[in-house]
C-alpha cells in the first residue's frame, strides 16, 4: 500500500485549529478580566471612600449623622439633615410614584385597547431617557411656578392643620423636590412592574376568569399577587434611582442645611450636597473628607436598600416556592 | 331525549378569530348529569367550543360567535346575561393545573368562594373539606392545608384545581384535556372521579386520547377542521361509527 502524504487541507486545519483554540484562550482570559473587574471597582472604590473620609470620621465619629451644623469655616460637619432630606424626598417620590406607576402597569396589561399599550407604555418608557438636568430646568421654570401658585397655597387652605403643610410657601423645597423625584422614578417603577405583569402566565388570568371572577377581581386574587415578588423588585429599583438623583434633586430642594417640619420648607440631600461643595471644598482638607463621609453613607444607605430588597425578594419566591 | 334533561344546547354555533372559523355550526346537546366527550386532532376546534360555553373564547381578543349556546333553556349570549355569573355556573379546568401559586391549599380552594361571597369562617372550612374530598385530594393534604400548593405533586395539583372548581358548586363543569399533563396514576384518579362527579353535575370533557373519551364518557362528538362530525352514544361511536372520518380517526389512521 502506497503511503499517501497527509493532505494539504488537513495540515492547514491543525494549524488553525492550535490557532483557534489560542484565540479560545484569550477570549476566555478577557472574559475572566471583564468578569473580575466589576467587583474590583466596587472595592477600590469603597477602599478611595474609606480613606478619604478617614479624618472625617476620626474627628466626628459616628456623631457624624446625629449632628445637624455644617459649617466649613469652622469645620464643623454633621449629616443629620442630609441623610434625613435624601430619605425623605425618596421616601415621598416612592409613596407618589408606587401607586400611580402600578395603576398604570396594570391599566395596560389588562384594561387598555389593545392598540393603545404599547404607544403609551413607550412614550413613558422615553420619560426615562429625558437628562436629569432637563428635568431640573422644567422643575424650576415650569413646575415650580404652577405649585406656588396654586397646588401648594391649596394644601396650606385644607391641610394646612398638618405641620407638614404650614409654614411660607418657598419655591425650592422638600415637597418640589419630592414631586419631581415622582417623575423621575416613575418611569423605572413602571414599565418593570409592566414587564413583570406581562410574564405573569396566562393560565392564571384564566383560572381566576373561569372561577367567575372580574377583570379587577382576576387582577387582585390571581395576576397581582403572582407578580408581587418582582413588583417589590421594581419598586426597589424606583427607591435605588430615588436616592442616588442628583442634579435635579440639587436644583429643586432649596440647598438649605435645616431639618424643618413643613414639606413647603427647603432642605438638603446627600448627592445634592457632594455636586454642590466638592468644588469649592480643598483637596485635603477636613471639608474634602466630610463630603466623602457623606458619600460613603450614600453608597452604604443605597446598598443597603438593595440588600434588603434582594433578601425580601429571596424569602417571597422561597415561600412561594414551598 | 326530553327538553327536561337537557341541561346545556348549541345551536348553529360559530367560533371565530378574527375571520378564521374554528369551529363551523356546531348544534349540539348536552343531557343532565352525563359525561361528554369531544374528540378529535389538534386544532379540530374542540378546545375553541368549550371555550364558548363558558364565555371565555370572547376573553381572546378579536374573537367573536355567531349562533346560541343555551344554558336551561337560556340563550348565555343574551345582553342581559353576565358572563360573570355564567361562569359560576359552569365552572372550568385547565390542561396545564394552574394553581394560585401564592395562595395555600386552603386558600386556592376558597378562591372561588370568596370572589362570590362573603361566607362564614366554618361554613367556608366545610365546604373546602367538602370539596377537596369530592376531589379525592382531602386525605393527602388535611394535615398541610396552610402549605403552598405548589408543594403538591401534578396530579394533586389537577385534583386541587376540581376542588377549586367545584366549591362554589357550578352545574356545569368543562375539562380541557385535564389529564393530558399528567402521569398514568394522576390520569387514572381523574377518570374514576368523573364517573362520582356525574350525579352532580354535567361533564363536558376535551381529550385527545380516545382510549379516555371510551373509558368515561356516556356520549361523543367527533370534531374534524372545526365541524362537528358525528355526535352519538360513546358506546356506539366506538362500535360502529356512521362516517368514514370518525372511523378512519377511532381506528388511528390519522389524528
């Protein structure tokens, strides 16, 4: 039997294939790289944060968020009010926003004509791509003067009774910036809930239709509760943007270090102190280090909230699953 | 058969979407505290004409009817009849057992009680044990009753799903191939519980196995592209069936 030599294209084919298996390599080793750098970020990034606000929590200690003077001259710094404006107008944005972005959801996964679902749940869906900064020239410009010269005088004529709503009537406020938070979120809260609507099966709408049920009946015993897991998902996710909005919150909330009773008084945020100081603030000095203290409250509060609502998020489909 | 006995009737019933007909002047009648079986291959429409009986086909949007379906004597299409309140007569399973996944076992089989009416804690109580033993389920689940019912097995799933159906006590109840997602065992359970339920209600049953339509059912329809073949005794049916089609399905030439 002749020896044949080995053809030609099997030869080419070994190379390339010793080729392929290197780019499989490196294409894996990039992967692995892109995969650990996230984590490694957040840490440098906490390690930065920690460092830079050492001086700061080495003079103030945990006082840092029970003290309410901030005075860069004097160098002294607490965060009470800062903490207590960011919880507070995210907390107001959420009570606001849930309601109506879950009203929303449900009309347009279960009531609306068909034709109209997905144009309205775009046009909403693009509320979420407008620049924050926008939102804070339309708050001041537009929103503001309508408040002040008619929603806000009408809360202090019929609730005026709740602290809450006594007081002068200043433009920039908690409640201005609360409402414009409302807006702002919405968007998010919304079209997750919707999506999260969307995937609920449609056996379940049946079987609640079939055990002669309404369509509100259908949505409360089968179709909301089935969903109710990713629900808080989304409302989550709504709190998450809430805290962390800057500039719009910055332009709206009047920038005034004071924890004060009354929604129609102007207040302070974290995010909005950081954009508003760090400038003006030395590099190295105590003022520098109490701004990065602030931020790194901000960055515990906001993975706290996460961690709580993924640990919710755990226990309900656990319990569900069951 | 006597108007008396004749529970629930269709006459020259259409279902469409949209311009598709899925089923094509269906006239048929359904005799009190019988089984009916409907047979016939994938998409003959026999699914769309028990959709129609209990108003959910009109649940799909760009569905419509045209024809009567009566129910004792009343045509269920009418403007003044709710098809809410329809659907508490005729009560309904699904192929796939659909559970409220949130809900516990007790709790699933209130679910219809408590959308009708406001009822007492132990009359509420009764009537689940009442009907998760109808079901066959009460033994295996009386001691785990506030467990999620997703815990059971497909086949409890199924039977939870009846007892669901059941407790608001409908006349009517329609079976979508209610065993077509379960194992032998689970199958058998169902089909012996048909056979109990009859003296209560009027069965109307879709499968695709024609071993089952024999075993439980008192009459068939035969349905093919969306007409109504042949309708007739089961027994018959089987025996000597009248068109060339039935026969040629019965005996597995196609389907």
């Amino acid at each position: 039997m002749p020896t044949t030599p080995p053809p030609d294209d099997v030869a080419t084919s070994d190379a390339s294939l010793a080729l392929s298996a290197w780019g499989d390599r490196i294409f894996k080793g990039l992967l692995v790289a892109s995969a650990l750098a996230a984590p490694a970020l957040l840490v440098a990034l906490l390690w930065q944060l920690l460092s830079g606000a050492a001086p700061a929590i080495g003079a103030f200690g945990f006082s840092f968020i029970t003290d309410s003077i901030w005075d860069p001259v004097a160098e002294k710094f607490g965060a009470l009010p800062l903490v207590f404006g960011t919880l507070l107008t995210s907390f107001l944005a959420l009570l606001l926003a849930v309601p109506l972005s879950l009203g929303v959801a449900i009309y347009l996964t279960e009531f609306a004509p068909e034709r109209i679902r997905q144009p309205i749940a775009m046009v909403i869906e693009l509320l979420a791509a407008i620049p924050s900064v926008v939102y804070g020239l339309w708050g001041i410009f537009v929103m503001i003067p309508i408040l002040q010269s008619s929603v806000y005088p009408f809360l202090e004529a019929n609730f005026g009774w709740l602290p809450i709503f006594q007081g002068p009537i200043y433009g920039p406020s908690v409640l201005s910036a609360s409402l414009i938070l409302t807006i702002m979120v919405m968007p998010f809260i919304m079209s997750v809930a919707r999506e999260v609507l969307l995937a609920v099966p449609a056996g379940q709408r049946e079987a609640a239709t079939a055990l002669g049920a309404t369509r509100w009946e259908a949505v409360t015993t089968a179709i909301v509760p089935y969903a109710k897991s990713g629900i808080v998902g989304a409302i989550i996710l709504g709190l998450g943007r809430a805290l962390g909005e800057t500039m719009a919150v910055t332009m709206l909330i009047g920038n005034r270090h004071d924890i004060a009773a009354s929604l129609f008084a102007p207040g302070y945020s974290m995010a909005a102190v950081i954009a508003n100081e760090f400038a003006e603030a030395g590099l190295g000095t105590l003022h520098a280090s109490a701004l990065t203290y602030v931020a790194l409250i901000l960055f515990a509060v906001t993975v706290l909230v996460n961690a709580a609502a993924r640990l919710m998020i755990w226990r309900m489909n656990r319990g569900a699953g069951k | 058969m006597s108007d008396a006995t004749v529970h629930l009737r269709t006459d020259q019933l259409s279902a469409m979407y949209g311009k598709f007909s899925a089923i094509k002047n269906v006239t048929l009648e359904f005799p009190v505290n019988k089984v009916h079986a409907l047979i016939g291959p994938s998409g003959c429409g026999k699914s769309t004409f028990l959709r129609t009986l209990n108003r959910l086909h009109e649940m799909t949007p760009g569905a419509w009817i045209t024809g009567t379906v009566e129910l004792d004597g009343q045509d269920v299409y009418a403007p003044a009849v709710s098809p809410i309140k329809l659907r508490r007569r005729v009560g309904m399973v699904f192929q796939k057992p659909t559970p409220f996944p949130t809900m516990s076992i007790f709790d699933n089989v209130a679910a219809g009680l408590r959308i009708h009416r406001k009822l007492p804690r132990t009359e509420l109580a009764e009537i689940v044990e009442r009907s998760l033993q109808r079901a066959a389920l009460w033994d295996e689940v009386k001691d785990r009753l506030k467990t999620s019912a997703t815990a059971l097995s497909g086949g409890q799933q199924q039977r939870l799903c009846l007892a669901r159906t059941i407790a608001p006590e409908p006349e009517v109840i329609l079976l979508d191939e209610p065993t077509a997602s379960l194992d032998p065992q689970g199958t058998q359970r169902i089909e012996e519980l048909m056979h109990e339920l009859k003296t209560d209600f009027t069965i109307v049953i879709v499968t695709h196995n024609m071993q089952q339509a024999a075993r439980v059912s008192d009459t068939t329809s035969f349905f093919y592209l969306g007409d109504m073949v042949e309708h007739g005794p089961t027994k018959a049916m089987f025996t000597r069936p009248k068109e060339p089609q039935t026969e040629a399905y019965i005996t597995g030439r196609f389907g």
